[in-house]
C-alpha cells in the first residue's frame, strides 16, 4: 500500500458505506423541552432553580450562548409547570 493510500484507521470504510453522515441535530426549541422534561422528572420543583444554576454558570464564565440556551430551558420549565396546555406535556 502506497503512503497515499494510506488514510488512518477506518477512515476509509465508513465513509464509502454511509457511516460517515452525522444525523440532523435536534433544534433548540426541541433540545430545551428535552432539556426541561428531564430536569423536571429528576428535581421535580427544583428543576427551575437548577436551571437557573446552570444559567449563572455560563453567565459567569462569559459564554452567550450558553446562557442563551438556558434561558431558553428555563422558559420551556414555566411553560410546562405553569397553569395551561403547556403542562399537558407532563401528562
């Protein structure tokens, strides 16, 4: 095998079947219900402050968009726990 045939292990045969394609990623507003559902069924009550833990974390350290989604998650925690249809997705 020639030097340039060369191509590490692997690489070569996923990529010829299919196996390289990385799946489509969930969009934010399906991750922060995702997100919310399991903060609620692991703290129940406390999910929204553990939310907002996190929140100061990624605040502290300076990331935007980790902040971002978090406040996202905490928005989706109200939806869900608050009086209304959006707590029908705890049902």
């Amino acid at each position: 095998m020639s030097p340039s045939a060369w191509r590490g292990p692997g690489r070569h045969l996923g990529r010829a079947q299919g196996l390289g394609a990385r799946p489509p990623r969930p969009s934010y507003p399906a991750m922060s219900r995702t997100t919310a559902l399991a903060l609620i069924a692991q703290y129940g009550d406390d999910a929204e402050t553990i939310a907002m833990l996190r929140a100061a974390e990624y605040a502290a350290m300076g990331d935007v968009q980790g902040l971002a989604a978090w406040d996202e998650i905490i928005a989706e925690i109200q939806r869900l726990e608050g009086p209304g249809p959006g707590a029908a997705g705890l049902n």
